[in-house]
C-alpha cells in the first residue's frame, strides 16, 4: 500500500531523515515510535508533502508521489491528522466532519458508520468544536479524515494529552474502522501500551532512521520498552 524508501528530508540545510524504509501493507495497522525529536512528524509530512525531500521514493499503490502537491496526494486517499488536532473551534461538529468532504470536490457524504465509530460527535454534532474536550476533538479529527474514505489512515499522535478513558475508546475505534473497511492505517506514537494493543507491525525510530523493526505478535514488549527508554 505505502512503500517509502531512501527518504531524506530537510528543514533548510538541516538533514532530519536520513535514508528511511517503512513500508505499511494493505489492512495493517502499523505504529511508528521513538523518542521526541526523532523525525516521527517529519516522516508523516514527508508522506503528506509538506516538507523538502530531495531524495527517496514513497510509493502509494505502486505510484510515486514523492513530487506531489499535498492536495492531489490527499485526493488520491491519504487521511492525515497532524500532531495537535487542527480542528476548526468556531465550527460545529457537523460543519468539521463536512470540510472531511473536500477532497470528494464537493461530492458525497459523510458515511453513517462515522456515527457509530464515534457516537458522541453524534451526540454533540451541532457543539462548537472548541467547546469539545481534547479527546473528543482528537475523535472529531480522526472522523473528519475519514469521511473522505481514504485508503490509508495515517495519524500522529493520537493519545497525546488525553485521558485513559478516552484513549481506550480512540484504540477501540480505530480498530473497529481496520476491521470494518479494511483501512490501512499508520500511527505515529509514544504510548506504548496503546501501540501494542492496536498494532499489527512496529517501527521504532532514532535520529531520522529506523533502529528496529517487526510483528507487534513477535517483538519483545521489555525490548521495545527498554530501546525507548534507555
Ligand atoms: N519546522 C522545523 N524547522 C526546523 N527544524 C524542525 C522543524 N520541525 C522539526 N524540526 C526538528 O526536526 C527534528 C525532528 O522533529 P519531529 O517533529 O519530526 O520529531 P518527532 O519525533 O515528531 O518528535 P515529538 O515526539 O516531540 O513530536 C527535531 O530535531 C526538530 O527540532
Ligand atoms: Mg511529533
């Protein structure tokens, strides 16, 4: 599904990645984790667009998409939801989910099972989103990406900030869309209890590249701990 290969990425002069493979199969879930400052962020934009990359290849279906404007990958079905969840506060709910509708060029809309994946932005659908709690604006950015039906779901941090409860009901979530759809979907993380329970296959980063990689079912949970920590 998304095949990134030798990619370097730049902020100015500054080399951030260097020289990074991470590959997501269709249907998993794929964490990648490591320390602050490592390049977890910069590896999703380096997916998105937003940042230089003169060298590398990423590949979504077999289509290069390195050179890409942002847009026409979002178009071609990248979900994206940066670190910090940029919803609109002075918008409702239902007017958040609605601009999830753009890259349809104004077509379709928003899928009935969003509502059941996320039942308290039924609840609130016509709330404010700066009135919701961090949580339930993470869950209004995580559907607002899906409702364009993406093929690939890609996150950055979704537990960042929020409480136990509501992370369990985000894990649950975002399982139930992979096994509902099928989605494929890649997790930029720190909390590991969350990235062992939901993953299928974990990467684990350190100063722009990978240091280790596998089966969630097959790598050693003290090991990834240990390597995080140490
Ligand atoms: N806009 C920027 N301009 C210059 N340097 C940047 C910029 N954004 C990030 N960096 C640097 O690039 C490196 C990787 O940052 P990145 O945000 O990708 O890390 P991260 O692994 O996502 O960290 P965190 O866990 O804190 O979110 C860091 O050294 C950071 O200081
Ligand atoms: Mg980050």
């Amino acid at each position: 599904m998304l095949k990134i290969q030798g990619l370097e990425t730049y902020y100015g002069e500054s080399r951030v990645i260097n020289g990074l493979d991470l590959s997501v199969n269709k249907k998993d879930i794929v964490c990648l984790i490591g320390r602050n400052g490592v390049g977890k962020s910069t590896t999703l934009k380096s997916i998105m667009g937003l940042v230089k990359t003169p060298k590398g290849s990423i590949m979504l279906d077999g289509q290069e998409i390195i050179r890409m404007k942002t847009y026409d990958r979002v178009k071609l079905g990248i979900g994206y939801v940066p670190q910090g969840r940029d919803i609109f506060p002075q918008m409702t709910v239902q007017e958040n989910l609605e601009l999830g509708l753009q890259p349809l060029g104004g077509k379709g809309k928003i899928p009935e099972y969003i509502g059941d994946l996320f039942p308290v932005l039924a609840k609130f659908s016509k709330r404010k989103g700066g009135d919701l709690s961090g949580g339930q604006q993470q869950q209004l950015a995580i559907a607002r990406a899906l409702v364009a039906e993406p093929k690939i779901l890609i996150l950055d941090e979704p537990t960042e900030g929020i409480q136990p409860s509501i992370i369990e009901d985000i894990g649950n979530a975002i399982k139930k869309i992979n096994q509902w759809k099928g989605l494929t979907i890649l997790i930029v993380e720190q909390y590991l209890d969350f990235v062992l329970k939901i993953s299928d296959y974990i990467y684990m980063m350190e100063k722009g590249n990978i240091v280790l990689e596998g089966k969630t079912s097959e790598l050693s949970a003290e090991e990834v701990q240990k390597k995080m920590t140490e």
